[in-house]
C-alpha cells in the first residue's frame, strides 16, 4: 500500500511536466548527441541516463525522468520504512534538478544504485562501484554503509576510485579546464569559513526549500571577484552556524544513532560538494539530491518525536512550493523569467534573456531586457558588452564605445582578467569595423 501511495503521489505531483519542453544544458545535450555512440543496450542505458544520448520523444524523455525519482523515493521507503522520509523526498523543492530537469538523471541513478547497496549491504557494494561511470557524486557513500557497521566498507573507496580511474580523471581534467581560476580549484586553509558556510547553505536549504536557481547568487562570484572571495574567507554567524552542523552532528550521532544517523548520511554525502575544491559552482541543488535521501530521514525522525502527524504539516508546505515553482521548467523562456524575476541579481539569467532574444533577432526586446539587466546587475561586463553590440547594430556608435568602456571598467579580479580578452577582442570585432 505504502509503494502504490508514492507511486500516486509522485505521478500525480510530476505528470503535468511530461507536456515541457527542454532548458539549458538539455538542448546542447540534444544538439550533440549524435558525436556519442554505443556498442549495445548497456551502453544505450548509460548514454541516456548521462542525458548524452537522450530519447527522441520529449514526452517519453520527461516519463523517465519521473520514473527515476519515483523509484528512489520507493527504495527510500525499502531502506528505512518510514513513508513520512520517502514522501518528504518526493515533494522536496530542492530536488527539482533532478526530479523535474531532464540533464539531472545521472544524479537520480546513482541514488538508485546507493539505496540499492545500502538495501543489499554489504554485498550490494559491488553495485555501487558501478556509479563513478554515471557520477562521481556517491563516491563517499561506503562511509554510510560503515556507520551501519560495516566499517571495513570504508576502505573500498580507493578501489572505487581505481575502478573509475580513467572516468574520473578525464572528468576531472574536464572540470578543471572550465574553471581556469586557481583559487577555485586548489585547497587553502582560508577556505574554511567558506565550507562552514555552503554546509549551513546546503542544511538550511534542504530542509527550507527556497526558489529553484541554477545559478545561486549566494557568493556566487567566489573566486572570481576580490569582494566575494573576501566575504566568503570572513567568520560570520553563517560561517558559526555551519560549525555547529559539522561539530554536533557527529556528536549527536555518537548518542543517539538511531535519530541522528540521516543527518550523517547528509553530513557524509555533501561533503563532496562543500568547496574544499569547487566542481563546478560553488552551490549547485543537484549536489544536494543524494544528500538529501538521509536529510529528510533526519527530518522526519525528528517530526516524528515531536507528534505521529507533524510530517504531515511539512509534507504540505513541501508540496505547495513545488506546484508553484514546478511550471518554470515548461520550456526555455519561462525558465530564464523566472530566474530574472525571482532573483534580479543572477546577472547570468540576465545574460542567457539577452542570448535568446538575439537568436530571434529581436533587436528591440534583446536592448530592453540588457537594459533590465543592467538595472539590477550595473557591474556586468557581459551585459555591457551585449548593450555595445547591440548599439552598433542600431548605429549608436557612441553608446557603442561608452559600453566597451563600461565593460572594461568592471573587469576586476581573476574574472576581469579572463573576461577582459574577450572584450578586447570583441571591441575590434563590433567598435572598429
């Protein structure tokens, strides 16, 4: 009865996304999919999961989509037995890159196959050396299956890593190769205060989902601008608060591991993606899917010693954001709008608006949107650089020349000196013609 009931909730929840279209990453994915080949049904499966090599049907693409995060909040529920978990999962909004984005799948099966070795322990870890070839997101999870007791599973990461050697290192160069600062990419001991703060980002906005982003502007620029890379290294209450996550988290697991052991499945599974090194953002929500599974067991441990029912009043709230929030994925445009609107200040939605109206060679919506942007981002040097070449292809070549300057003056910090290149490049291309 429990399975049917997360079965219904999920396809009830999800089933409107089957008629959206496709957003960022998808379109390139669907674009470029022809440069991947597979040998037999194995490597289909792995290709189409990676979104590398996706159905042709959109709707049929969306089915699977949902199909995976229906599967993982039903072996949440095999896991553990608590529905409360399982359907907390299904409607949280923090999941939406996974559960409603066609390019978060990779993220979902690697939850499948975790779950799966966690059900099967200790033998279901030979499932999970199957997850680096989809991604290297779960390669921490056999710390979870030690807290279970099986504390020699621990060790099996480094053979993981071997097994995936050639996939990970090549994923790794890849990474590294978009992300050409070294502050980003290299550990210092200043960084502390800034992974204190993306474990408090990642607690808070699990349990309290805020509006889907997939650019975050929270220090969005670390790394990039001397001013956020600043506050980011500074010791804050948020930076205090994500010290007491990592401190009492164990602490409280020690005495009472029943209750606390999803906050360590959390604490164990998001640590990957805490900025010792940045992947590639410094927060990204799909980073928080398998991380999650053990969050909203902690949750509902804890709702439920509070009262049987009080999961419910959550479920509720969980569930009327994501019916808000859901209809954002229904295609491309819609998406960049909601980004915009929901936070003006994510100067890289702005930037996307821009490139999708040029692509329609609307020249007066592309000047009008710029011109928002630059409203709420003034110190954009891409949105400057959009605002020159569209003034000379209406022939303000004055306005032209003011914006390249404009562009230039914002370059500052790491991110001015890659960025400034272009603009040079881009000034001989459009200002000297």
């Amino acid at each position: 009865m429990a399975y049917l009931i997360i079965m219904l909730i999920c396809v009830s929840v999800y089933y409107r996304t089957i008629k959206y279209g496709t957003v960022v990453d998808d379109d390139y994915f669907r674009a470029h999919s022809k440069q991947y080949t597979y040998k037999n049904i194995v490597s289909r499966l792995h290709y189409l999961i990676k979104g590398l090599h996706p159905v042709k049907d959109l709707k049929l693409d969306h089915a699977i989509t949902i199909a995976i995060h229906t599967i993982v909040c039903m072996l949440i529920y095999s896991a553990f037995g608590y529905l409360s978990a399982s359907l907390l999962f299904a409607v949280n909004l923090s999941n939406n890159q996974v559960s409603i984005w066609l390019n978060g799948k990779r993220y979902g099966a690697n939850t499948i196959v975790c779950l799966l070795a966690y059900i099967f322990a200790p033998y279901g870890i030979v499932l999970w050396l199957m997850t680096p070839f989809f991604q290297p997101s779960a390669i921490m999870f056999p710390l979870v299956l030690a807290l279970k007791g099986y504390w020699w599973l621990g060790l099996i990461i480094p053979v993981g890593i071997v097994i995936g050697n050639g996939y990970i290192i090549k994923w790794a160069k890849f990474r590294a190769g978009m992300i050409p600062v070294k502050e980003l990419k290299t550990w210092n001991i200043r960084k502390i205060p800034f992974i204190l703060k993306t474990y408090a980002f990642y607690f808070f906005r699990g349990i309290f989902p805020m509006a889907p982003m997939l650019y975050i502007s929270y220090l969005g620029r670390y790394g990039f601008t001397n001013d956020k890379t600043e506050e980011a290294y500074k010791i804050d209450f948020i930076a205090v608060i994500g010290a007491i996550i990592v401190i009492f988290i164990p602490l409280l697991y020690l005495g009472y591991p029943k209750i606390m052991f999803g906050f360590m499945w959390w604490l164990i599974m998001i640590s990957l993606f805490n900025n010792w090194i940045t992947i590639t953002v410094p927060f990204g929500e799909r980073y928080m899917y398998l991380p999650n599974v053990g969050l909203m067991l902690g949750l509902s441990e804890l709702l439920n010693l509070i009262h049987p029912f009080a999961w419910f009043f959550v479920f509720g709230v969980y569930l009327g954001r994501l019916v808000v929030y859901t209809p954002m994925y229904r295609n491309m445009n819609i998406w960049l709008k909601h980004h915009t609107y929901t936070n003006p200040l994510c100067e890289m939605a702005w930037v996307y608006r821009v490139n999708e109206s040029n692509v329609k060679n609307d020249v007066s919506a592309s000047l009008r949107i710029v011109d928002e942007g630059l409203e709420n981002c003034p110190d954009s040097p891409r949105l400057w650089l959009h605002k020159s070449a569209i003034s000379k292809s209406l022939g303000n070549q004055t306005i032209a020349n003011n914006c390249i300057a404009r562009a230039k003056e914002n370059c500052s910090g790491d991110f001015g000196k890659l960025f400034l290149k272009k603009i040079e490049q881009v000034e001989k291309e459009i200002i000297n013609k």
